[in-house]
C-alpha cells in the first residue's frame, strides 16, 4: 500500500504541475490494484472494498474493450486472494457485489463512450447540409497528405461553388437558397462512392476529399455534378441550379495550404471563363502537360 501511495502522489504532482501523462496514470493503477489485492490477502473485506472504485478508474484511462478485460482479471484476482481471509458467506456477497459493479461500470462507460463519440460526430457536421465541416477538413486533408508521403496514394480535392446563389437568394429569399443548399448537396453525394467525403467549405462552396484517386477519375465524377434540376411544388418554383469545380491533386513539394490555394485558384479560373464548367489547376496542367 505505502508503494502505491507513493505513485499515486507522483501521479498526482504531475497533475498539479501540469504535465499529465496518460502513461503514468495507467502505471499508477496498475501498482494501486497489486496493492489492493494484497490488501484483500491480508485485510479480507477491508481491502477488498477498494475493488469498487478501482473497477470504475479502468475505464477512465483504457479503451472500452481494454478496460473490460483488464478490470475483470483484476476482480478475480483480488477476489481470489481475499478468499484466504474471508468465510466463505461473506466472500460470496462481495463477490457478487463486485461483479455486479463490473457489470454496471463496462455498460457505463459504454454509453458515455457512444455518447462522446456522438457529440464528435455533431461537432463535425454542418446542421444544414449534414455535410462535414471545415473542422473535420483539415484533419482529413493532413491525413491525404501523409498518405501521399508514406504510400505513395494520390489524393484530389474539388472545390464546388454554387453558380449565382446570391440571386438565387435575393429572389427567393433565404428560405429557399437554404432548400438548394441542402438539395445541392445531396446531388453531390450521389455522383460519389458512399466512402467519399463531402465539406461545406464556405457559403455555397463545398469541398470534395477524393483520397486514392487519380485525376481521369476524379474529372469523370465532377462532370454530372455540374448541373442540377430543382423540382417545384406549391411554393417554390422549379430551378435549374449550376456550379463551377475547380481541381487540384496533391503533388511533391505541396503544403495544406497550397493544395487548397491551387483548386482556389482553378476554382476562380473557371468561374472568370463563364461558370458552369470543371477547371483543372495551373499546377496540375503544367505537369499533365
């Protein structure tokens, strides 16, 4: 137990120090719960009260699955050593109790875990598109480009603005440039494999993440994307909605930022040369040339 103690007070000087470590936490548990069991071995009930909250800790610091199977050969051994020590009626009370406990602790950590997972999800997702957002953007596109460096595995971004929203808007109102919006991008994503990632960039520009693909492919998806028929009803009347797309693939000596400057810019290009078109960067050109 003093050998315990003494982890723990390190533990917790770290933490009040500021430098955490995830590491030393779980190394801290593990000599706590040694000592606990040889605390059960000597000290019978008195020591094998402190399973109950040892077995909630595991999951604060393991992944789920982890922290299932470590708590529970944590439970048997304790259990087991207290065996030594304890009648065999109180010994089976406590046994029950801490399974019970297991139990309720692994279903605990369980929903808080679909529950963190879903406010993740929430916070990287438009509320009116159901696309990703720019949250969700820059972690993916980082991720392309390490696979560019580690594997060799070309990626593709597509930048999609919207043709003339601000009329649509102004004419319609903001009520029905939201409908094209959320119509809009389901068009996208149905041109798309149900795997490929959709980002509201801006306003009316959407990112499209094309990881693994090369450009011959990524121009045949683009292509259907360009126009879009908005069916009417009775308070809206039917509209033909077009885009502009710039294209841009990562290539060596790129950045994030580059690569998002490059279809930027071939994005302007075809917006300048009349909208409604797919526009190649002057980058990707010049090495297709």
């Amino acid at each position: 137990m003093t050998l315990s103690a003494l982890v723990l007070a390190w533990s917790a000087w770290l933490e009040w120090r500021d430098k955490p470590s995830l590491k030393m936490k779980q190394v801290s548990l593990g000599v706590t719960s040694l000592a606990v069991c040889f605390a059960c071995y000597t000290m019978g009930y008195k020591g094998m009260i402190y399973i109950f909250p040892i077995s909630f800790i595991y999951f604060m610091l393991f992944p789920w699955l982890q922290a299932l199977i470590f708590t529970a050969c944590f439970c048997v051994i304790a259990l087991y050593a207290g065996s030594f020590t304890e009648p065999m009626p109180v010994w089976a009370r406590y046994s029950f109790a801490v399974f019970n406990n297991l139990i309720f602790a692994a279903l605990l950590a369980r929903v808080v875990a679909q529950q963190k997972a879903m406010l993740v999800d929430v916070a990287k997702t438009d509320e009116l598109t159901g696309c990703l957002n720019r949250k969700a953007l820059i972690p993916d596109l980082q991720e392309a480009i390490d696979d560019f460096h580690q594997k060799q595995k070309c990626s593709v971004i597509l930048l999609i603005d919207i043709d003339h929203f601000k009329s649509i808007n102004d004419t319609y109102g903001h009520l029905y440039g939201d409908l094209v919006l959320q119509n809009f991008a389901e068009h996208i994503k149905v041109q798309l494999p149900k795997d490929t990632r959709v980002y509201r960039y801006g306003g009316e520009e959407f990112l499209v993440l094309l990881n693994g693909y090369n450009i011959n492919r990524s121009i045949a998806l683009a292509n259907p994307m360009l126009q879009m028929i908005l069916p009417g009803d009775q308070r809206w009347p039917p509209l033909k909605v077009t885009c502009s797309i710039g294209i841009a693939a990562f290539s060596k000596g790129n950045s994030l930022e580059l690569w998002l400057k490059h279809a930027d810019e071939a994005l302007y290009e075809a917006k300048s040369q009349g909208r409604h078109r797919v526009k190649l960067a002057d980058a990707l050109n010049t090495q297709l040339a």
